[in-house]
C-alpha cells in the first residue's frame, strides 16, 4: 500500500504566541526539543509509524512560507529517500482543519523548487506539525492498514486517537477527496499500538514534553510546569 502523508502545519499559533510575547503568525512547528524542531519530530515519527509513506506534504502558513521551506530543505537532505512538497493552506472560517487541507491541496502542490506536482487521489495520512509523536509497533499499525485497506481505497476514514475517544488525534487515514467535516468510519485507540502524543499549543506544553521525554530543563523552564519551584514555603 502507498499512502502520501501531510503534516498541518499552516495555523498562526496564537496560544503559543501569547505564551512567549510575540506577535503572530508565529513559528511554532520550528521551536525545538533535543536539538529536534517540533516538525522534524512529527514527520520522522511520521515516516516511522507509516513506513508505506515515501512523499509528504507540509500544509503551510503561506505568510511563514520562507523559513519553513528553507527547514524542509534540512529535511530533505536528512531522508531523501521521501519526497518532500508544501501546499499553502486556506482558512475557510467555520470548516474543519481537514476541509482546509483539501481546499489548499486542489488550488496547488509544489516541490521544493516551486514547480508545480500533481497528487491525484491517494490514500493520505495526516499528523499534526505541533504533536511529538512516541515511535510505536509499526507491525500492529500495518496489519490495521491492511485490514481496513479496501474501505480506505473506497472513501472511508481511519482515525487514531491519543485515547478511545476522539480527542487528542494522533494520525488521520483517508483517501484525498474524502477529506471533510465529522468523525471517522474507524476509531483506534493510539495505545493499541504504543503510541502517545504531546501537542505543544504552549511553551508551557512543550515544556511537559520536552520533560517527558527525558530531556533535562532550565530553571526558568522547571518554572513554567511548577510555579512555585526556587520560591521559599511559609
């Protein structure tokens, strides 16, 4: 099975923004953990869980378009055995982030160089840029693929969940021209398979990630997830 990715990357961070003073559009995706950006660590978790996956579009402000090519390159370089290409996303006000994708998708692909690509229809899967994604079975992931394969191909959707529910989405399966509005034709629970998310909507939240995953942190960063450490108890 083929399966082309796209990481949504293309929002103005507003919650983020307003936790570090800046102003927005601000780039969130290239705040980093270990030396890793936020989106370095979503597509190579990306490409890891999917391992079907060989071409990934970012879905991008198109008003932060420059740095974040400019970081794809980086990319680039690091895995060249995947194709790499960006679309800018259109906010449609009151539609789902996925209707969004699609809308910007249809108006235009393009690869690093700017030349336009054509996609087609392919089976997609799609992860968030701002989520830290934990490596999990990718065997138990592909036997789900496969399982759920010719729905996929026939227009059905597949979600992955931080939990059972649908909150804290972890990966989107569907094919291109069924992306849309509502819930998916198949839950999973993202702990069948070992996987565990950390969205960073905050400094404040890619603190608790950068925490656990095991990296040491500042005084000033202990400080944000425990507002009371260094100041003395009456």
């Amino acid at each position: 099975m083929i399966i082309h990715g796209i990481i949504a990357c293309g929002g103005n961070s507003e919650r983020y923004a307003q936790s570090v003073g800046e102003e927005t559009p601000f780039p969130k995706h290239l705040q980093e953990i270990g030396g890793k950006t936020l989106l370095t660590r979503s597509f190579e978790a990306l490409i890891y869980n999917v391992p079907e996956i060989k071409s990934v579009t970012f879905a991008l402000n198109r008003q932060l378009e420059k740095p974040y090519i400019e970081h794809m390159k980086e990319i680039q370089k690091a895995h060249p055995e995947i194709q790499l290409s960006f679309t800018s996303t259109v906010k449609i006000d009151g539609r789902h982030l996925f209707t969004n994708i699609k809308t910007a998708v249809y108006e235009g692909v393009y690869d690093l160089s700017h030349h336009k690509i054509y996609l087609g229809n392919p089976i997609v899967a799609i992860a968030l840029g701002d989520s830290v994604v934990r490596n999990g079975d990718t065997g138990a992931i592909q036997t789900d693929l496969n399982k759920h394969h010719s729905s996929l191909a026939e227009g059905s959707s597949l979600g992955i969940f931080q939990s059972g529910k649908s909150e804290g989405l972890i990966y989107w399966f569907s094919r291109l021209n069924g992306l849309g509005e509502g819930d998916p034709d198949f839950r999973e629970d993202g702990q069948k398979y070992g996987l565990s998310r950390w969205n960073c909507n905050t400094k404040g939240e890619l603190t608790v990630a950068k925490r656990d995953l095991g990296y040491p942190l500042t005084m000033d960063e202990t400080a944000l997830i425990y507002p009371h450490y260094g100041k003395e108890r009456r």
